[in-house]
C-alpha cells in the first residue's frame, strides 16, 4: 500500500509561500495514495516553470524536461511502456504558449495519460509577464500598457481538438482537484484538468477570493458530460460564474489500442538480442 | 567491344517513371551478379522539372559513381541538351524519334538510336506513359543484356499492382527490345553480360541505417519527415509491425527528438532523425539528452544550406553543427560513416554506445549516402554485439534508501552511473534538465556543479579510450595522404583505383568517430606524410578546420566542393595530380 509518507522527498518545495501549486502537489499525492498505484509505475514528467519543479517534490519516477515539451515526452513515456500510469504536468505558459502544438496534437492522439495545467494566467518563475491565458488588458511587466490579445480557451480546445476527458478545477479546493485527478487517471484516454492556480506573487487580479466567489460545480447544475455540444457552450462561460469540474467525457479506442505492436506486452519487455533480419535482408536482394 | 563497364543514364520529367525505369535497370544488373552503384539527381518538385538516375555496373565491386556515361536514354530533349557533353566516344543516345535533333550539337562519334516511341506503344496498345519500358527494353538490346532478368525485375516490382500492369509493363519494354534488335543489332560497343546470381542486396544508406537499428533492437523511431531523411521514416514505418517497433511521424522534429528522449528514458532503444534544419529544432531536445544522461540515436542526414538550402542535393555542410548543437558542455559522440556497410555497422554501434554512455548519439549521414543505391555483401551479425550498458544490479537496488531518490546519476570512475528505468523498484528518481545532484534533486551548489560537470565529462574519456582508432587504406608511407569523412569515401577509393596507374603514391585516412576525435592519430599521420589533403563536400573545410583545432596542424590542400553534387572521382584524381606535381 503506498502511503503520503512514502511519496514524501526530502527536499521542500521552495514554491513561494501560499502558491497554489501545493494545493496541486497535495491533491497529486492525495490522488495517488486514493487509486493505490505504486509510485515505480508512475512517471511525472514536466516542463519548466514553477509547476516543473513538481516532479522532484514527490517520490514516483519523473522527468523534468524543457520548456513546453512535458507532453511528446509524456506520450512516449506511455508508448515504450504501456503498463506505467503516466502523468505531464505543466504550467499555461509551459502548455498553451510554447507548447501549444504538442498540446494540440498529444490530444487528438488521445494517449491515455492525465495532464494536469497549473493555470495561473501570468508567468510566475520569469517575474511577471503575460501569459496566454491572462485577460485581455491585464498590465504585467511585457504589457505595460494591457495585454492586446484574447486569452487562449483551454476548455474549448480541448474539446475540439480529441481530448475524451476535459476537466478545470481549483488549486484552492483540494477535495475536488483530487477527486477530478482520480476520475482523470481512472478513464482510459487523455485527460486535461486546467486548474486554477493562484500566483500570489505576480497575479494579483486573479487571486483566491477572485476564484472562490466565482467557481461552482458542474456537477451541482445536472451538467451532461457526455454531450460535446453542452459541453462547449459551458466552455464559453466566463465572468461572474466560472464553472469547474468535468466538462466533456467520451471513451474512444487510445492510440495504444490501435497498436498490434503492444498488444501482447509493452515495447521495453520485448527481447532485443537477437532481432532476425534475414527476411529483410532477403527482400533486398 | 568493352564488356560490363558501363554508366547507364536515365533523364525526363519528375512523374515519368525515371526512377522507377533506372531502379529496374539497377535490380537486372544486381540480379546478373553485376556489381552497381546508382544515383540520382531530382529537384524539389512533383511534376516535371528534370530528373535523372544514373547507373553505373562493373563486374567488380564499385564505390561510386563516375563523370562519363556511355549510355543516356532521354524521355525528352532536355536531357540531351543538358547531359550529351557526359558522353565518351562511341557512346550513345536513346530517344523518341518525333524529336528534331541539330546533328551540329551532337559530337560526331556519339551513336544517335530513334526510337518511335509512340509507334511502339500504339501498336501493342499499351498506354502513353509505358514510353520508359520501351526505352528500358531498347537499352537493353543495344547492350545485349539478358531480357529474362528484365522481365523477372519487372514482375517482382509490380508484384502487388497486378498481373495487368505486369503485362503491359513487359510488354513495352519487350517491344523496345525487339525493335533494337530489329534495326540496330550488334550496333553499340559496351555490353553487359550476366556473370551468374550475386545474392548481394541492392540498397541504399538509408535501407541499411534501418537495417542496422532494427538489428540493434530499436523500438521506437520518431521523425518529421525531411529530405533525405525521409525514406528513414517509411521503411521503419512499414516494418514497425514486423519488428514489433512503434514509428511515430511526429507533429514537428522537436516532438520528433522529446518523443525519443521519453522513450529512451523508458528504457527501450530510441532514435529520430532528420536534416538539417530538423536538427535545428532538435537541438535542445539533444542538449536534454545529454543532462538526463538518456540514450538515443539521432540520424544526421545533411543537405545544401544554410536554410532550406537545395532540399534534395547533397552537401557536407553540418560537421561543426554536429559537434557543437545545443549549449554547454557534454558529451557528443557523433558517428560518420562512409559507405553503405558503415550505415548498418555503425547505426547499430551508435545505439551500443548510446546506452553504454548514457548521452545522445548523432550519425551523420548526407543525400548521396542516404538515396544512392550499391551492392552489398548482406550484413555479416556475427559482427553484431548488443551492448545495453550498465543498469541497476538487484543489489543495489536493495541496498537503496527507502525515504530518497535513488542515486541515478551516482559519481564513478568513468562517469557512467548504474542506470534504472520506470517499473523498476527502489530505482525511483525524477531526472532533471536543471543541474543536479546524485539523486536527480535540483542544486546549484559550486561543488556539486563541478563534480557532475567532470562525470558526465569523464564518460567521453572513457569512450575516446574504446574506440577503433582509424586506419590506412593504401600503403603506409606515401607522397600524399587524403584525409575525408562521410560519402566522400566512394569517390576517394575510385581515384585511389585511377591513380595506382600514375607514379603519386597515395593513401587515405577515413575519419570514422568525429568525435571523439582521433587526435593522437590524425597528428601522426600528418607528420610522417608529404603532404595531406581534406577531401570534403562543403565551402569551408569544416574537416579540416577540426583537424587544425584538435592536433595543431594545418593540412596541405583542401579539396572542396560545394555545388550540391557529390565528387566525381576523376575531379579527386585531377586535384590530387596538381597536388603532386605543384
């Protein structure tokens, strides 16, 4: 049985204090310990930015790689071995600004993996700059004068672009993030939760408060998750009310499901001593 | 009368079947157990413009192709007007006799065959585009090569279109057999003749770059597609169900080389590959690899640039690109084979040292090696020794603490730190981009950052210490020693054959392990020449400028060329007789 001592690292994460990324590493934790996976057979892989550093504050396998590529490492993660429960994390500028194409294409793969986006709608470890998800006319430190363009819609790419799980939650609500990360790993596919994630230190629009009186549940307003339609305009919905929860979910074959090549065992058990060309040799001749 | 030796040369349109009719030609030779090297030269387009294949066939082993031609067959004038000056005396030209040709632009010892084309297919109701089978069946005659081979060629290519295309492919160019045989029997001087089955394969530096991965175990191949590394990218497509090998066409070369570090990490043998201005995208993806002390194989396969350059000509322009992509310092083992036999050799080492090293392999191919065809001896796999390096022994992972990381990147004597990969027990540990400690944690201390730079650094001194020092080909001592890497090989090796008439001794240093480099080598040789000259296919001398930065010493001559085709060995030959006699 794993337990939260056991994913416990000594190192501290050194997040600033009241980040909302620990209410996403605790939830993670939280998660894991819930569906009882084994850390050795999970493997976290990130990008950089705050949220990137998370790897290394929970004791499964990770991987923390370059700015906005967690999710093509991630997807052949999953690929090379099958049996592994595969998660990228990321934050909005990490996924939805450098990353964006990956993030486009990882989901019309529909790869099962759960890629969890610490949204904060600023850049936090470069000090303040916009974000793809920041407001149109918020003034950070490379927009002075007010962001120009329109925010990026995660929700309603998602849902446009194959993802069959797409859900938003809340780094200030611990309960519903582990409970939407547990529904994320428990469906056979690839599963977005964009949460909101305070920046305490460069976001001071989108705080706590600005969240709390403005998120409720899709689950508290008969919301059907298996309609895209609905699910779309739901993505529309923005301003006073904010919904969160899952949006959209649909079970469709993964990609590895179409794969003769796993379908026995995962690419890493197959032996490779002694891979007999002559056939392929034969047909050159 | 010249008997089996001959260049066979095809030119048209992109879309007529130039390459198709000149693979056919090169199969029959193969398939007589001639020997032959073929190449091609095609713009970046689909339709029209002008493309050729060349074919050269000896009944010796040959390494590349020559200048002259003894044989064109020309779909069209341009290929005549652009290709008729590659003509040997008594040579020939094969084409539709509709065309108006000004006997003034045509030297008088080159032999002119007509053929109505058109006619010929009329009559045996074929369709238009069967216009290449009927040249191909009339070259055929005019060098009384054996039809049946032809024919065997032909069915085994079409095998999959049906026994109508068959059909009407042979007879077209049976039609244009037999009307050669009919008007001009026994009319041209160079003739092929079979000389029983060769049972070697007919293949391209790409087929055996495939060849040697899939030998070696690859699992896993990610790539964007980019000429000439293209034709990487649909054999192992159409193998990966054969082989048991997941081949993804990635969304762009950056997915191409994250997707092989995932993987890699995951513990099976990974590699993407690309050209170029897909490596430029790789590079960082390259430079991770080299901190997370993953192992994968990148193929380097050069053309023209700089940008976008000449898409489908060939160049040796990336060598320092190679040797320096990414920022920082860690260990870069690039690979530069020079033939079709080093593809397979040397790919399947790449992945042994990939893994024994724990870093990022580049083999550096270009278009000339990647698309040319020659015939090999099949690959000998008692050659073969998978080597996956050193993994976590069950004890240590025992031994290991229950509250910690385990100590992935441990310091040891040679750099190389017992490795763990997911599923495996008591091996956890999360790698990082960022500098770390022995456990994969983040840290930025002096210390910690001068010891993990000298490990990984000392993993290079661990490999420069294994590797095969590089040989001499051609006596020990000469007048002048030749010092190339790469495709550049074929050609030196043809104008070592030329020269051996002359009084220039001359031997010839391949330059195989670009890095590490065979400094130690490389200075000796240099000393104990007169002269020494880099043969290279790029402007500056990139080969050269490496020799003087590793051994201190300046080459004699560089021989350079930079026009996007390979070298002609009677340009080397030439070159190298101005340097002897200047």
């Amino acid at each position: 049985m794993v337990n939260m001592t056991f994913l416990n690292t000594i190192d501290k994460p050194n997040w600033c204090p009241g980040c909302g990324d620990f209410g996403i590493l605790i939830a993670l934790k939280g998660a894991i310990v819930e569906l009882n996976i084994e850390p050795e057979n999970i493997v976290l892989v990130s990008g950089i930015g705050c949220s990137g550093k998370l790897p290394h504050w929970i004791r499964t396998y990770g991987l923390h790689g370059i700015h906005g590529r967690a999710l093509p490492v991630a997807s052949a993660v999953k690929l090379a071995n099958n049996e592994l429960t595969v998660f990228a994390v990321g934050g909005d500028g990490d996924g939805y600004g450098i990353g964006m194409c990956h993030f486009i294409h990882a989901m019309r793969r529909n790869i099962d993996m759960t890629y969890i986006v610490h949204n904060n709608m600023i850049y936090g470890l470069t000090t303040g700059q916009t974000s793809p998800t920041s407001e149109k006319g918020m003034r950070t430190k490379s927009t002075p004068s007010g962001v120009i363009e329109v925010p990026v819609n995660p929700m309603a790419l998602a849902i446009s672009s194959g993802a069959t799980f797409v859900a938003r939650s809340f780094a200030g609500d611990v309960k519903h993030l582990q409970k939407t990360i547990v529904d994320a790993v428990k469906h056979r596919g690839f599963s977005l939760i964009d949460v909101f994630q305070p920046c305490v230190s460069y976001n001071h629009v989108n705080t706590y408060d600005w969240y709390k009186h403005r998120v409720y549940d899709l689950s508290t307003v008969g919301h059907d998750i298996a309609d895209k339609m609905k699910a779309f305009t739901k993505s529309q919905e923005w301003g006073d009310k904010i919904p969160i929860g899952v949006f959209y979910k649909v079970l469709q074959p993964t990609y590895e499901d179409e794969l003769p090549q796993i379908k026995d065992k995962p690419l890493v058990k197959h032996p490779i001593d002694n891979v007999d060309i002559g056939g392929l040799m034969d047909d050159f001749v | 009368m010249i008997k089996n030796r001959l260049t066979w040369k095809i030119g048209g349109k992109a879309g007529e079947g130039i390459m198709a009719t000149g693979m056919i030609f090169s199969q029959s030779c193969s398939r007589g157990g001639l020997h032959v090297y073929d190449i091609n030269e095609y713009p970046s387009l689909i339709k029209g413009g002008h493309n050729t294949l060349q074919v050269r066939v000896e009944d010796r082993e040959i390494f590349s192709q020559v200048r002259d031609v003894n044989l064109l067959i020309a779909l069209n004038k341009d290929t005549i007007l652009l290709h008729k000056d590659e003509l040997v005396d008594g040579g020939g030209i094969i084409y539709d006799s509709s065309e108006v040709i000004d006997d003034n632009e045509i030297r008088k010892n080159i032999k002119l065959y007509p053929i109505p084309f058109n006619n010929i297919i009329k009559e045996i109701g074929a369709q238009a585009i069967m216009k290449n089978n009927v040249a191909l069946g009339a070259s055929i005659a005019l060098i009384d090569y054996d039809f049946g081979i032809v024919g065997e060629v032909i069915r085994d290519n079409f095998k999959r279109k049906g026994d109508k295309i068959i059909d009407e492919n042979t007879r077209s160019a049976r039609a244009g057999y037999d009307f050669v045989r009919k008007n001009f029997k026994n009319d041209f001087d160079f003739r092929l003749e079979k000389i029983g089955k060769s049972g070697r394969m007919l293949l391209t530096g790409n087929d055996a770059i495939c060849m040697g991965a899939i030998r070696a175990g690859c699992k896993f191949y990610s790539a964007y597609p980019m000429t000439p590394a293209s034709s990487i990218l649909h054999f192992m497509a159409a193998q990966e169900r054969r082989f048991n090998i997941v081949v993804k066409h990635t969304e762009d070369e950056i997915s191409a080389i994250n997707m092989a570090i995932g993987a890699g990490f995951t513990g099976v043998r990974a590699m993407c590959g690309t050209s170029g201005g897909g490596f430029c995208l790789m590079t960082e993806g390259y430079g991770l690899a080299g901190m997370l002390e993953v192992p994968i194989v990148v193929i380097l396969s050069m053309r023209p640039g700089p940008s976008t350059g000449m898409p489908t000509w060939s160049e040796q322009g990336d060598l320092k690109f190679a040797l320096n992509a990414s920022q920082g310092d860690f260990p870069r083992p690039v690979l530069v084979p020079g033939d079709i036999e080093e593809n397979f050799y040397l790919t399947q080492e790449a992945f042994n040292i990939a893994e024994k090293y724990q870093t990022p392999v580049i083999v550096l191919s270009d278009k000339n090696l990647a698309e040319s065809h020659k015939t090999t001896e099949k690959f000998d796999e008692r050659k073969i020794t998978i080597d996956r390096g050193s993994f976590a022994a069950p004890g240590d992972l025992a031994a290991s603490s229950d509250t910690t990381f385990f100590k992935r990147y441990k310091y040891t004597e040679n750099g190389i730190s017992p490795r763990t990969i997911p599923g495996m027990k008591k091996g956890i540990y999360t790698g990082a981009s960022d500098e770390h400690d022995e456990e994969g944690n983040i840290r930025e201390d002096a210390d910690i950052r001068v010891k993990m730079m000298q490990k990984r650094g000392r993993k290079m001194i661990a490999l420069s210490k294994e590797l095969k020092e590089p040989e001499l080909t051609g006596p020990n001592s000469a007048d002048i020693t030749i010092i190339s890497a790469g495709s550049t090989k074929g050609p030196i090796i043809e104008a070592m054959i030329l020269l051996e008439k002359d009084d220039i001794k001359v031997n010839f240093l391949q330059i195989v392990y670009l890095n590490p480099f065979p400094s130690e080598k490389v200075a000796k040789v240099i000393e104990s020449t007169k002269r020494t000259v880099v043969v290279e296919n790029n402007f500056s001398g990139q080969l050269a400028d490496i020799i003087k930065e590793k051994t201190g010493r300046d080459v004699d001559k560089r021989i350079l060329k930079y026009d996007g085709r390979p070298f002609y060995p009677e340009e080397i030959l030439a070159s190298i007789k101005e340097v002897a006699h200047g």
